[in-house]
C-alpha cells in the first residue's frame, strides 16, 4: 500500500512538473522572409540569423535589425535578468564633434534640471579608425551658449558610467549612454560645442 502511495505520489510530481514545464515552452515556425531597408535589399545570414512565426506575428533577430538601421546593441546576463542595449542616435538629434578627433560623436538626448544642477544625458559613439587600441577612456565637455553667443555654462562627462561594475570604457564601433552636468542652469541655451578633453 505505501508503494501504492509513494507511486501515485510520484506519478501526480512528474504531472505537475510536465505541465509547468510545458506551460512554458512556445511553438514557432521559421518564417522565410526578405528585407528591404530603406530600398536595399539586406540579405540575412540563415546560418546566424532566423526569423519566427509564433501566432501569427513575425519575431526577428533585434541585433540583426538594430545594426542595419545604424545602432550599436549589447547583451549582458544578470542572471536572472538578461539585459538588450540598443543605443542609436534618433533622426532629430544633431551629432556633435570635436574636429580634432574625427572619430568621436556626440549627441544631446536630453537636459534636466536637479535643484541648482544641470544633467545631461547622450550618446557618445567611437568610431572605427586605424588606432589598434579598440577601448578607450574618453573625457569631453559640453559649452553652452546663450542666443547672442554668450558662454553661459560648461559641463563636465566621461565615457565611464556611473556604476563601477558596468564597463569603463568604450569600444570601437560602440555607441554609449553617458552622462554629464554641473553646478548652474543651461536649459535656455540656444547652442551647444563638444569638446574632448582626454582620449586614452
């Protein structure tokens, strides 16, 4: 009788277990499909890159689309949490550069005030070039302007994130979220010149 039990017991586990475990699995299909951007047909590796049909919507490789539109993406495993970075620079955001360092853009995303502190927030991209070094710490600053061509403030920023356990420095081809900011308030300015301060 305790077999009995002990078997039934078993039995209802593995049930359970195979529903929760099926509860979880997804069925697709692989979905034959052509790109076209921007006019151009792009091919798409098979060997690398697929795209999948689950109920009735077509999934495609976000790296693949990301790069082609001229975003730089990233993968981290936290664990639990698996983190896509896709960083680009948005059609309305004027790219900024410094003109001794071809290579380096910036973009202003957005500006916010805290009490007596200006933050800012944008992108900094490293572009490929003949340097065989391919990570750099990058230093710049940002000067504002007011609309008669008065200097009415100058931020401070870093390649380097706020956080100590993300990555110090910026790749080649990578395009970052980076913040800057200082003591004042430069929300009215009416331009803004990048400059950069250290390229290690």
């Amino acid at each position: 009788m305790r077999k009995f039990i002990l078997g039934i017991v078993v039995g209802m586990f593995l049930s359970i277990s195979t529903a929760v475990f099926a509860s979880e699995s997804v069925q697709t299909y692989l979905f034959p499909a052509f790109f076209n951007i921007n006019g151009q047909n792009v091919p798409l590796d098979d060997k690398e890159y697929a795209v999948l049909n689950y109920q009735g919507h077509a999934y495609v490789p976000v790296r693949f689309i990301a790069e082609q539109l001229g975003a730089f993406v990233d993968y981290t495993d936290q664990g639990i949490y698996k983190d896509i970075i896709i960083n680009h620079f948005p059609s309305n955001v004027p790219i900024l550069k410094d003109d001794k360092y071809a290579n380096i853009h910036f973009g202003l995303l957005d500006l916010y005030l805290d009490g007596g502190y200006t933050g800012i927030r944008g992108l900094l991209a490293l572009d490929h070039d003949k340097d065989s070094i391919t990570e750099h710490d990058i230093e710049f600053k940002l000067h504002f302007y007011d609309a008669n061509d008065k200097l009415i403030g100058t931020a401070s920023g870093t390649s380097k994130p706020g956080s100590s356990d993300q990555k110090q420095t910026i790749s080649m081809g990578e395009i970052k979220c980076v913040s800057a900011g200082e003591v004042g308030d430069f929300s009215k300015y009416a331009k803004v010149d990048f400059e950069v301060t250290a390229y290690k």
